[in-house]
C-alpha cells in the first residue's frame, strides 16, 4: 500500500497525539490550579481529564495495533488490546471516582474557603484546551470508531470544565463556597456515568454479544433476500473490538446449485453484509438440500419455547 492510503490514518495518530499531549497539559494546569485555589472541583475536573488522556491514549494505541499483522499464535492480530486497555481505564475511573467522593463528602461537611479568581482563571484555560480538542477531532467522528469515542471523551471534559467556569463565577458573585463541592459531586456523576458505560461495553464484548443496534434477525433476513439463498441458521455476531464486527453462519441453497454457483452466492451475502451492517469478516459455510428435506423457512423460524 503506498504512503498516500497511509495518509489518512497518520492524519488521525497526529490529531489524537496533539489531544493527548493537550489533555496532560490540562490536567496537569488544573491540578496546580487546585492547590492554588483550595478548589475541589478543579481537583475532580483534573480527574476527569486526566482519566480521559489515558483514553486517548488507548485510541492512539488501539489504531496503531490495528495495522500490525496478525501471527498464527494471534490469529486476528492485536485488536483485543483495546478491549483490556478499555477494562484497566474503567478500573481506573471508578477508582478516582471513590477517592474524589471521599474528599467531596469531606468539603459538605466542613467547606473551606477558595480563591474563586484563581480557580476561573484555570478553569477557563481548561475549557479552552478541550474545545480545542473538540476542532481536532470533529472531522473524524463519522469516518473512524476511536475517534469518536475520544471526541465523546473531549465532549464529556468541556461540560466538565464550563461546569467549573460557572461554580468560579457564582462563588465570586455570592461568596458561596459551598458551590465548589456540588460542582465537584456533578463531575463526579459524569465519571461514573463514563465508567459505566465502559465496563457495559467492555463486558459485551467479552462475552462477544451480538452488538447493540444490531438485530441477529435482520442480518438473517437480509442474507435470504440474497437470490440463491434458502435459508439462514447457526448465525452468531460479535465484535472482536470497538468497530470490527466478526459473522459466522451457515447458509442453504438447493442441492443443484454448482460449486462456482455457491461461491457466486457467498460473495453477494459478503458484500450485502459489508454495505448494510459494515460487517467485514464473515465465515459462511453453505449448505445444499432439497427444499422437501429442509423447508427453508425452518432454518429462520423462530424454535418453540419449551
């Protein structure tokens, strides 16, 4: 493959390098930010950025990994990397969420005083950082997987930070410091909300169920609308990773059809599945009989409960 196919792909590894190296930065400004200003917030919002560098950081590992070749021992490369690099990140937030709602139970109790100038001056150097990751990453949100969790992570870090900007400029105005621990407890729950939905989605693929959005059903049913085709069973889908979703299956054509006339076959049901699911890996093994032995409509039906 020449070095201009490789373009668009070394595009997106600069883009997410530069929102990696921006995200640290943040976290790190914020951090400091905090010890300065006696805010918590700012401390919680250096959590959550912090927590979602690591992310971009296993997006750009993940899309690195993906053009390595696989190995016999590997026998579909490296892509799983990702799914235990997503469980170690999930760990991570749940553990930075215990430990920043230890400290915010501590500032209900006894609130203490913050430096409010300080800590929106720090707040808006932070909120401009991520809106300067949302442009980096906005034009490849529909053309790459990785790339759009890491803008939904940078979509995720701005409501943080402007959440911060407003508790900075409501404690300036009514000297409430209060303020900074509610502010702390709403990104709190943005954590846990990430995290949630992290280890959701890396359990499913685990456990390789079908992928959500994606009905075992339809794709049966349009792999019969394929002429040729009699019937459809032994159909499982999975995701092998975020974005690449993996098919085994049988199908059934009538016992005349010729070796080349099922080959015919296969390729259409792969190109159907490619255009209409963006399933690229498909395994299909086919199967002839006479429509009298097996009734095709058997293979589809769903089997009584028993």
């Amino acid at each position: 493959m020449d070095s201009g196919a490789h373009e668009p792909r070394r595009s997106l590894e600069r883009r997410l390098a530069t929102a990696i190296g921006i995200t640290a930065t943040a976290a790190l400004v914020e951090v400091v930010g905090s010890v300065l200003s006696g805010s918590l917030a700012l401390l919680t919002d250096a959590g959550h950025v912090g927590t979602d560098a690591f992310a971009l950081g296993l997006s750009l590992a993940a899309l690195r990994l993906s053009v390595r070749p696989h190995t016999p021992r590997f026998s579909f490369g490296y892509h799983r990397v990702e799914v235990l690099a997503a469980l170690a990140n999930a760990v991570l937030l749940v553990a930075a969420a215990v430990y920043l709602g230890v400290l915010a139970y501590g500032r209900f109790l006894n609130p203490t005083p913050v430096e409010s100038g300080v800590m929106l001056f720090v707040a808006l150097a932070g909120f401009g950082a991520n809106l300067t990751m949302l442009g980096l990453l906005r034009s490849w949100v529909r053309v790459n997987i990785g790339a759009r969790g890491a803008f939904l992570h940078a979509y995720g870090d701005t409501l943080g930070s402007a959440s911060v900007v407003v508790a900075a400029v409501l404690i300036q105005a009514t000297g409430i410091v209060l303020l900074d621990a509610l502010i702390s407890s709403f990104i709190l729950g943005l954590i846990v909300i990430s995290a949630a939905r992290l280890l959701r989605d890396t359990a499913s693929i685990v456990l390789e169920a079908a992928p959500a959005g994606l009905s075992s059903r339809d794709v049966a049913e349009a792999i019969r609308t394929v002429p040729g085709v009699q019937g459809v069973h032994d159909l499982h889908i999975w995701s092998m990773t975020s974005g690449l979703l993996v098919l085994t299956g049988h199908i059934l054509v009538t016992g005349d059809a010729t070796v080349q006339g099922a080959a015919r076959i296969v390729d259409e049901v792969d190109a159907r599945l490619r255009e209409r699911f963006g399933i690229v890996h498909a395994t299909l093994q086919v199967d002839s009989a006479q429509e009298n032995i097996i009734p095709a409509g058997e293979l589809t039906r769903k089997p009584p409960e028993t």
